[in-house]
C-alpha cells in the first residue's frame, strides 16, 4: 500500500523507508514489524480472533528479506538515475518497487506468498539466510 501511495504521488523517498521497514523486520523478528503495527487494532475492530494454529515466522522473514533486497535495487536505480543516470535507471527503479508492490498485493488479497514458498525449496539463499539471522530448518518446520 505505502509503495503504491509512493508511486501514485512520485515520491521515491517511500521506496527505501519501507524497505528499511521490512529489514529490520526480516533481521529481528515479525514482532519488530513497523508495518504489522496496525494490524492489532484491525483485528480488534473487525472483531477477528486469533488463527487457529501459528506458522513459523522464518519463511516470512525470509520473504521480507527478498523484498528488502528488491528494494535496496530500486533505491540504487533511482538514485543512479536522479545522478544522471537517465530515465531508464529511474524507470528501473519504480519497476523493481512495483514488483514488490504487486506480490505484497497477492499476499494481502490471496494469502499466497512467494518468498515464503521459496524459503520452503530450501536452496542456497535461504541456508545463507538462517545463517545470517540466526534460525534453522528445524524452526521453519515448526
């Protein structure tokens, strides 16, 4: 939503606030999620209650991670771009932001999330991942 509002009001400073939003969320824990504080009060309001059973926090920490690292992209991109890079750097740099953009979408509106399936494949990135903040496959399987 923020990335949107961004794009719809050319402001490209959104692009690396969220995306430090999403990093320290990855690097610390869902609980430190800037974006996730409002959640609480709309589940309140709608009088939602708890889901029945908790998933493991490491694949959505690893797909906040990705999502991170797409927006640190675009960040150089628009940064090159604002040097004299062009307008294809800029162009580049709102693709990569609305890329982002689109799978917290289909996140939001399906349930479906992309990074989370890839952490699941359990290949180079995610092992590295682990490593870096500190968890393992025994707690992505729990």
């Amino acid at each position: 939503m923020f990335l949107t509002l961004g794009f719809m009001a050319d402001a490209p400073i959104v692009i690396p606030a969220v995306g430090l939003a999403l990093g320290v969320s990855a690097y610390l824990g869902t609980r430190y999620s800037v974006l996730g504080r409002p959640w609480p009060f709309v589940r309140r309001a709608l009088r939602l209650g708890p889901p029945a059973e908790l998933e493991s926090e490491v694949p959505p920490r690893f797909a906040q991670a990705l999502g991170t690292l797409g927006l640190a992209l675009a960040t150089l991109a628009l940064a090159a771009g604002a040097l004299g890079g062009g307008s294809i750097a800029i162009g580049t740099g709102w693709l990569l932001a609305a890329a982002v953009a689109s799978l917290q979408l289909v996140l939001a509106v399906t349930g479906y999330c992309l990074g989370c399936q890839l952490y699941r494949l359990r290949w180079y990135a995610p092992r590295l991942f682990d490593r870096i903040v500190g968890t393992s496959a025994v707690d992505a399987a729990a």
